[in-house]
C-alpha cells in the first residue's frame, strides 16, 4: 500500500506541483500583504492617537482590534484561495462571536463605556463627581472602571454606569456650606 502511495506521489509530483504552487504562492502572498496592512494599520492608529492625545489604552484597543481583523480576514482569503471552502468557517465565526459577545455583554459595555469616557473626557481627575449616591473625587479612569476616592474609600464605578446615568460634577457638599 505504502509503495503504490509512494509511486502515485512521484508519478504525478510534476502535476501536483503545477497545480497547487501557483495557489501555495498567491495564498501566502495574500497572507503577507495582509499581515503588511495590520502593521501598517496599527502604527496608522498609533499615530492618529497620538496627534489626536487619546488615552493610550484606548489607541491600543483601537490598534489590536484593527490588527487582528486583518490577520483574520488574511487568513479566510489565503485559504478561500486555495479553494478550501470558507463559508461554514466565516458562519462559525460570526456564531463564535456573538455567542461570546453575549457571555461579556457587561464586560463589553463597560469597554465600550470606558473607550467613550476617555474620548470625550465628560469629566477629569481630580474631578468630584456623584452618580447614583456615589460620590467622591476621581483619581482614575480605565477602560473598566473609574475609581473614586470619598473620606478613605477607594470606589470602582463601571464605566457603564457612569455612561448611563446622569453625573454631577462639582464641589463635595461639605464644601458648598
């Protein structure tokens, strides 16, 4: 058996090579070109965050996500080139995706939330703000959470409710008085 498997691959080596290397060739040139935009693509947002002084977490979001979009969408066509059939792969994906997307649903708001917290800078640190009977000064904003500080009490706020309810920005009541 071995020998016949053996014989039909040297016989037929030419032909196996004509017909496959031109598709090996393109496949793994459309690979790099996508692989060369990601790159291309990241220091492009890196840049843009950088004239535009966005919080360096939100460019690096920004830039991983446009990274791994590429590589992904280099990967389907690379292998739609060599004719594997990509259809139930990109459905599995989509299926993937919003499968995992509704399993962090929370977790993805807050992101978003934060991503929009620290593109439009509503309020800033060292600012006092009160949202839903929490109140205190910020002393920080990540993508996750802002951290209020209130008489020794560190308080982390998702950045979704922050984002869904109405701030006060002001001076501490006991200042008011």
């Amino acid at each position: 058996m071995w020998n016949r498997i053996q014989e039909y691959t040297q016989e037929n080596m030419p032909d196996l090579i004509q017909v496959w290397g031109p598709k090996i060739l393109v496949a793994a040139g459309l690979l790099f070109a996508f692989w060369i935009a990601s790159r291309i693509a990241r220091k492009t947002i890196f840049a843009a965050g950088d004239k535009a002084s966005l919080e360096y977490p939100v460019v690096r979001l920004m830039a991983m996500a446009a990274r791994v979009t590429l590589l992904v969408a280099g990967l389907i066509t690379a292998l739609g080139t060599l004719g594997v059939d990509v259809s139930a792969l990109v459905a599995g994906l989509g299926l993937t995706g919003f499968a995992l997307g509704f399993a962090v649903k929370d977790t993805i708001s807050n992101i978003l939330a934060g991503v929009l917290l620290l593109v439009y800078r509503p309020f800033s640190k060292t600012d006092y703000v009160e949202v839903k009977g929490m109140e205190g000064e910020v002393t920080g904003i990540d993508l996750r959470y802002t951290t209020l500080q209130n008489e020794g009490q560190k308080i982390l706020l998702p950045n979704s409710l922050l984002f869904t309810n109405p701030i006060t920005i002001g001076k501490p009541k006991s200042d008011e008085g």
